[in-house]
C-alpha cells in the first residue's frame, strides 16, 4: 500500500526512547505487516510481543493529546485541531498519513 514503506521508515529511525505508545490507523489495512517487513521481524517476533510500543486501530481525535504517545493518521481520521508534525505522501502526491509527534508537556 502505498506509503506504508515510508512511514515505517520515518518511524525506525525516530527516537522512541520516550514514547510509551505509538497509535497506528488501521484504516487501510494491516498495518502491522508493513512494521515487520520494514524492521526485518519475523511474524514469530510480532507474536512474542516485539511491536507491544504499537497499537493499531482507527484514530480518534483524543489520541494524539495523550502524554507520550506517537500517532499516525489517515486523511480518513479526520484530526483537524492540530496540524500534523510530518505528512507522508503517495506516488500520486496526496496524503496517506499524518504523523502527530508528541506534545511537550
């Protein structure tokens, strides 16, 4: 799908050392999938638990307000009282995800 190798690599090399939970949108797909082929993990890995920094499902507008919490949006979540940190875009130029980084508290 298109953007999913790009957000994952925007995310591999994102400090996460403080991040207690990344919110992943579902909306697309599987998302988890494109994690593991992007970070070399086995589906046995995702099993045991290496992704638990990870949740995925449909974002919802108090997510990405929450303490130490890394979100990534579709355009299909609607998040509009905050502009997105980073913006991934398709092959066609358009959206396909937003990324909400946390807020310093």
């Amino acid at each position: 799908m298109d953007g999913y190798v790009e957000v994952f690599e925007y995310l591999r090399h994102y400090d996460k050392h403080d991040l207690q939970k990344i919110i992943f949108s579902d909306r697309y797909q599987h998302p988890y999938i494109y994690a593991l082929l992007v970070n070399r993990l086995s589906p046995i890995a995702w099993q045991g638990g290496i992704l638990n920094i990870f949740e995925f499902h449909p974002v919802k507008s108090g997510d990405y307000v929450q303490e130490k919490t890394l979100v990534v949006a579709t355009p299909e979540d609607e998040l509009p009282e905050r502009a997105a940190d980073e913006i991934i875009l398709g092959a066609d130029g358009s959206a396909r995800f937003y990324v909400y980084l946390p807020q310093a508290k």
